[in-house]
C-alpha cells in the first residue's frame, strides 16, 4: 500500500488529461503549485473532473498518456492498467486464454503456479486499491466542501459504485485483504477485513444505493460511460451469484430477484453479437450496462480493450482487418475451448489455418504459432466495416456488464429450486441468448450446459475464472485444458489456487493483514 502513490499526486499529474467519460470531462483545473485537495478543489468543475479522472483510472495507466509515469510506482505502465490486470486473473488463469510472452512471470497465470512475490498480481492488487483510494478521496472532499455541486448526491454515489466494483474484484481474487472508506483516518494502516464481513459491507453499500433515491435509474440517458442502478445491480448480483463461494451460503433467492429487476429495467439483447465488440459499440446500449470508455486519440493504454485486441493479433493475421497497425502476437484461447463451439454459431469469432499454425491444442506455450486459437472478437472496427479514427489505439469500449449475461445467470438460478426460477424459465432465458447466436433451442441443461454457455457468450469480458470455480471445474480434473496447471494435456492443481495470495509487499509495509494459510 505505501506504494501506491497519495490521491493527491494523482490530482496534479491529471493536468493537461483531455478524456471524456459520458458527459463528465477532465479539464486543466489544478495549479501545480498547489498541493492539497482542499487549495485545488475550489470550483464544481474541480469535481466534475476529479470523478472523471476516476472512470478514466480504469482505462488508462496514468494521467499524462500512455507512456507517462503510471499512478502505481515501480511496475510498467501497461502491466498495471485495471482491465488488463483484470484480464490476466480472471482469462489467463482458465481455458479462455494463454499467453506466449516471456514477460516476467506472465506464463505462471496459466499454469496456475504463482507465488507470493508476482509483479503481475501485485500490479493489479495495488490497481484495485489504488482506485479505491480515489473513491474515498472524492467523496471526503465531496461530503466536506463548501463549494456550491449541483450534482453532489449524485457524484458521491457514483463514487460509492465505482469503489463497489473495486472491492467485487478484492473479495473475489484475494478473498481478504485491506479495508477503507471514506472514514478512515489517512496514514494509519487499514485494518484486515474477512471475505465474509467485505461481502457484508458491499451488500449493505450496494442495498442502499439501489433502493435510494440518488443515483440515476437504470437506463438513464446520460448513463453510458457512467454508472447508474443498472450498474450497482450488477455489482450485487454478482454478488449474491457467488455467495457460496464468497461465504459459504448460497443466495440463490436474492440473486434472482435482482436480476428480475434488472431484467425489467428496460434492456434487450442487441440484435448482431459483433456489434458489441466493434470501435462503434457505445451504440449498443440496449444491451451494455456499462462500458468502460476507450479512445483511440483522447484516452490512449497499453491495456484494456488496446491490449485485447492488438495481444490476439499477430502472424497470419492481417493487422488492418482487425483496424490495428500491427499485432502484437500474444494471447491465443486454447484448443479445450475453441471445440466448445460449433461451426454455425456466430460468437465463434477466432482466427484459425489448417496448416498447424492456429489450430489444435497448443504445443508449446512460448510460440505463438504451435496451436491454440487468437480471438478476434474485439476489433477496432466499426460496426458498418469502416475504419476507426485511430490505427496504434483504439476506440472500441469495454463492456462490463451487459443484459446476455443477466439472462444467463437467470438461467443459472434456474437450476436452483430455491432461487424461485424454475427450470423451464431458466431454459427460456438460456435459450433466448443461444437465439441471437444462431443456435438452436435446448430442451434440457445443466451446469456444464451454463458453464460451456457463459464461455461462448462472455469469453475476454473477464468472467470466466470466477464462473470456474462457481461451478466446480477451476482446480480439480473434473475439467481441463492445454497446459492447465504447466502440463501441455492440462492437469489439476491443489484447490487454494483459487485465490491468489495478497502480494507479499503489502504483507512486508502492513502488520494488520495476514497471509493466506497454503501460501506461507
């Protein structure tokens, strides 16, 4: 934590940050010379651009552009972006995506052998926290100045949901680890906070912002780029999806009915499933909930959807069809989950030659040309097959959470009694995704039919170590893919991989928190 750099040099890097975040933009409004929040937040507009720099902290890796100083000290700016940090825990680690490179520690994600000290798993670990840091700080200034905000309840509790998904992301790749809020006292070590009491606190927090009369309805106009109740909806869903796992008591009941009234807040699915994934898709928002904004001229990273996009491109696949300037020839998704799809299916958007190139299982996991599957389901295209604004960054956003995915865990309730879904409406809602897909209708599923459905529909959104381990396929041998657990035809791994270990570095600079047992 002590290197996570202060909220308030984050304040006065964000000079000269041009990025737009809905209708919220940064603006030059700090004075250099000024280094306290209460002599540099001294108009609305110092607000407003406060809380756009933190929507932008999940695109970007710092303020000043994509090779300035990253707001994480000592780690490289594009290994410490959210998203790409995000996607290395959550698709590295599965069936979905293995990696080629020799960057530091970066193959041990899929061969699921981390240790305590991985920069990776520090860089995204520091992330999480480090916008949660922002969160607080924004609502301390917000609740505490004298400055006249038109919009102020309602900033704070976008606030409050923007460090709701930090924390959905804590609990569910460290189990444990640091708690703070605005109320905590700056400069004293935070206290350690257990599974069981983060997913207490979040159920509370995200409870009394859905039920309040603050933050925007679902579907609000203004919404896109920005959070409202549809968003804090599914923050707690997916919440109440994993209670199990997260405190040993399924929710099945409460998770069904928030998503019922997510489900009735007006979204559709969007009618063309490419489309969602295009340098155009802000258009789809009758379908995405909320997307995490990218541009390829004002808002530029090496991660992100940037890092998706150009890492699944490489040798054998022409750079300008995927509307890149060259690739960079890294992530490719294993051949377990390339059979999971049939030819007829249209979310089977990968690059593949008959030549041993891309095809097959991998062979070996260091050369991009021996097996595996490149996903070119992420271009920086637009929807009509024009070109972009942009060739070395690109424009498509990231969609965090859309309405396929509130049908799909319908589907998944569906197969709990409890839950108040019976079978038949989850295989309705199950197959109404398969529909936009153009597959045919199920008469009969279960959870290696959800499993196998969430991995077609949501692959590279960063759902699918979490879904792995829900169902009971993440560890054991029950399920298996090339070079799970460092063997080339996949084997298990011991169950405490699971959860990553908190990075030995924090453990080092906070005596409140302690280790996971298996990773002493």
């Amino acid at each position: 934590m002590k290197k996570i750099k202060y909220i308030l040099s984050a304040l006065v890097l964000s000079l000269g940050l041009t990025a737009c975040v809905g209708d919220l933009t940064i603006k030059e409004v700090l004075d250099p010379n000024l280094n306290t929040s209460d002599k540099a937040l001294t108009t609305e507009q110092d607000f407003v651009s406060f809380l756009a720099g933190i929507y932008t902290g999940f695109s970007t890796s710092g303020f000043m552009g994509p090779n300035s100083d990253p707001s994480i000290s000592g780690l490289d700016g594009g290994a410490s972006q959210y998203i790409r940090g995000l996607y290395h825990h959550m698709e590295l680690t599965t069936d979905e995506s293995a990696c080629n490179w020799n960057d530091q520690t970066i193959k041990n994600f899929h061969a699921l052998n981390w240790t305590t000290d991985d920069t990776f798993i520090y860089a995204f670990y520091s992330r999480i926290y480090f916008q949660i840091s922002l969160c607080n700080e924004f609502i301390r200034q917000a609740n505490a100045t004298s400055v006249s905000l038109s919009e102020k309840d309602e900033m704070i509790a976008e606030a409050r949901v923007l460090r709701a998904y930090c924390y959905m992301h804590a609990i569910d790749c460290f189990g444990k680890g640091p708690f703070v809020d605005e109320n905590s006292t700056i400069g004293v070590a935070p206290e350690e906070i257990s599974r069981a009491d983060l997913y207490a606190w979040l159920e509370t927090e995200l409870t009394d912002l859905i039920d309040g009369n603050i933050l925007p309805a679902a579907r609000s106009p203004k919404a896109y780029g920005r959070v409202d109740k549809g968003a804090a909806m599914m923050i707690l869903a997916k919440l109440y999806l994993n209670a199990e796992v997260y405190t040993g008591t399924a929710q099945w009941a409460k998770c069904a009915a928030i998503l019922g009234r997510i489900a009735s807040a007006g979204y559709s699915l969007h009618s063309n499933y490419r489309d969602l994934f295009c340098a155009d898709n802000d258009k789809c928002t009758d379908e995405i909930i909320w997307a995490i904004e990218e541009d390829g001229v004002n808002t530029q990273s090496y991660g992100a959807t940037n890092y998706i996009i150009f890492a699944s491109t490489g040798d054998g696949i022409e750079a300008s069809s995927v509307g890149i300037s060259s690739g960079w020839a890294g992530l490719r998704a294993t051949d377990t989950f390339y059979q999971l799809f049939d030819d007829a299916d249209a979310r089977k958007l990968f690059y593949s030659t008959d030549d041993g190139m891309h095809s097959g299982p991998i062979t070996d996991i260091g050369d991009w040309a021996k097996g595996g599957h490149p996903a070119i389901k992420f271009t920086n295209v637009k929807s009509d097959g024009s070109a972009a604004s942009a060739v070395g960054f690109v424009d498509t956003d990231f969609p965090v959470f859309r309405y396929a995915d509130v049908l799909l865990m319908l589907a998944e309730c569906g197969l709990h009694s409890d839950s108040g879904v019976s079978s038949a409406q989850g295989l309705s809602y199950l197959n109404q995704v398969r529909a936009r897909a153009g597959m045919g209708a199920l008469s009969t599923y279960d959870k290696v039919t959800i499993r196998d459905e969430r991995g077609r529909e949501l692959y590279q959104e960063c759902w699918r170590r979490s879904d792995l381990i829900r169902l009971g396929y993440f560890t054991g041998s029950d399920y298996v893919w090339d070079w799970k657990g460092g063997d080339e035809k996949g084997t298990a791994v011991s169950d405490y991989r699971a959860l990553f270990p908190i990075p030995a570095s924090d453990l080092n600079a906070n005596g409140n928190l302690t280790q996971h047992e298996a990773y002493k």
